[in-house]
C-alpha cells in the first residue's frame, strides 16, 4: 500500500489555494460597493467586526469558514462565489433571482477577475434607504417594481417601474423607497479603470 500521491509545488510556484484565497478580499470589496454598503454597514448585517471586514477586503486577513459565510450572507451571495478558482468562471452568467431578492440583494454577474461591471438586484422596503459610496466609476440603476428616488448631491430623480438612470459615482448618492409598496431594483456598477 502506497502513500496518496501530493501536488509537489516548487518554491517559485504558488499553490492554486493562494490565488483563490488572495481574491476574497477584492470580491468581498466589489460586491460592498456594489450594494452602496460602508464597512460599518456591511459587518453589522454580517455580524463580524468592521475591523475584520476591513483586514479581509485589504487582504490583511483570511476569513475564518464562519467569518466567509456571514459575510457572504449579508452580501446575498452563495459562499462558491469567493473560493471558486478563476479558470472555471463561465463565459456568461445567468441568473434567475425572482423572489430570492426579498432576502437581500443578489449578485447578477460574474466573478471580478473576469468582469468589471457588478450587477445586483434588490428589493427595498418603504422608506428604506440604500447610500452609495462616493468613488470613481459610474451606476446604472434600473427599477423593475415600485418607486424610487435617487439622489445625486442636492439633485433628485424619481423613478417607477421600467426607468433607470445612469449616473458617474463621484457625487454622493443615495437609493429611497419613497412608495408604500417594496420596489425591486437591479444596479449595475462599473468601477473606474
């Protein structure tokens, strides 16, 4: 009887573990920009400290198994997300959502080493409010249900069913139900080059 055969790597190699690991971090931070959460907002739903969401999004930390499922969980994003290997990303990304937006915001597209843009859809109560971060890039905000308004520094746009708005993301912004009834919203978020 034989010892099971191990995976030799040479010093100069990585280990496929490390590219997996090595992109939690820049996932985690796409799919927080993407849904308009801070730091603090994000650990708070995950309930995970902000001091450990920010070491995993810089990389600082690998997440514990517990650590991955919450945040994953508060980003509304299965955890296979975060540790799939690269070269198995598809060519496309379909996504059949429905309901499952009631639960949190679901991601539409595919992994960030594969695509720039991030599409999420949610579903927002009335008068919940959704803030974006102020960065580079731009939003591409499309409503499927309901009514919004969309703030963009001291201007605001209201939107119903089957509108959208597009807009840089350097101003500061901000996401409102402003209906009585929950309105489903999908974004897309192209970060800057």
């Amino acid at each position: 009887m034989g010892e099971p055969a191990h995976e030799a790597h040479s010093a100069d190699e990585p280990a496929g573990w490390e590219a997996v690991v090595s992109s939690i971090g820049p996932k985690v931070r796409a799919l927080r920009l993407s849904a308009g959460l801070t730091l603090q907002q994000l650990a708070r739903a995950a309930d995970v400290s902000t001091a450990s969401v920010h070491k995993v999004e810089r990389g600082d930390m690998v997440p514990t198994i517990t650590t991955l499922l919450k945040i994953a969980r508060a980003l509304g994003t299965p955890i296979r997300y975060f540790v799939e290997e690269g070269d198995t990303e598809p060519l496309a990304v379909h996504t059949r959502f429905g309901e499952a937006i009631a639960d949190g915001p679901v991601v539409l597209t595919g992994s960030a080493e594969r695509f720039r843009a991030l599409g999420t859809a949610a579903r927002l109560a009335p008068g919940e409010r959704r803030p974006g971060l102020r960065r580079p890039g731009e939003l591409l905000v499309v409503v499927l249900a309901g009514e919004i308004e969309v703030t963009l520094g001291a201007r605001s746009y209201t939107l119903g069913a089957d509108q959208s708005l597009h807009f840089a993301t350097d101003v500061e912004h901000e996401l409102r139900n402003t209906g009585d009834e929950p309105a489903d919203v999908v974004a897309v978020d192209v970060p800057a080059n």
